[in-house]
C-alpha cells in the first residue's frame, strides 16, 4: 500500500505553503511518509521538485485525460477548476488517486491553505 498527496495550486502559491499544506493534511490523517507527490502535467511550479525532495517522494506529472478519469472517485468538485481546466473535480484529489495506482481510495476531501490545495489518497501502487 502507498500514499500519495494529490496537489493543485494557484499562481502565487510558494513552496512554503506547499510544505505546510502536504504536513496538515499528513497530520489530519495521521500519515507518516508519501511516496509519491502528484500533479497536474499541465501545471509548473518551479517548486515542484524542492517539493518531492524535502518528503523524499516520486514527483508524478497527471495528464488531463488521466485527471478527466478519476473525477467519479473524487469528493469534492469545482466550478472554478472547471471553467479554468476543464476538470470538474478537484486537480488534487484527482492527482492523488491517479498516482495511487490499483484500488484507489482518498483518505479524505481536499485542504486548501493559501494557494496551495492537497489531498492524499492510499492504493496498491502501479
């Protein structure tokens, strides 16, 4: 079994921010480790690696069609997500259960804290 913490982020989200969100969220449901961090492909963050480094995680790129996918299996939708991708449900909790691989299941909806979102979800790897 692996976890992974599914991200999505506005443009003036900072790596600090994305540090603290992926620990609440570890910490809400009592999650030791990640092995991967997933996000969207179609995203940059000059960030994302210092990310996947400081949590010692695989950094996994999501592909659109891949997220499109995953959106029956999310908690929570957006209609701002939606108008600005074209993904009505939550990029994080859609990045989460893509790279969870077989049977994925989130641990719960998304947290949002600044302007970074995470949600972590747990399968049987790929």
């Amino acid at each position: 079994m692996i976890t992974v913490a599914g991200l999505g982020w506005n443009q003036t989200a900072t790596l600090e921010q994305a540090v603290l969100i992926v620990r609440a969220a570890m910490q809400t449901f009592s999650i030791q480790e990640i092995s991967r961090l997933a996000v969207p492909d179609f995203k940059k963050a000059e960030w994302q690696d210092k990310l996947a480094q400081a949590f010692q995680a695989e950094l996994v790129a999501v592909s659109k069609p891949v997220l499109i996918q995953m959106q029956p299996l999310c908690l929570t939708h957006s209609g701002i997500v939606a108008a600005a991708t074209g993904v009505a449900s939550s990029i994080a909790e859609a990045c989460a259960l893509a790279a969870a691989g077989h049977r994925p299941v989130l641990y719960g909806a998304r947290q949002v804290q600044g302007g970074v979102t995470c949600a972590l979800a747990k399968g049987e790897g790929l």
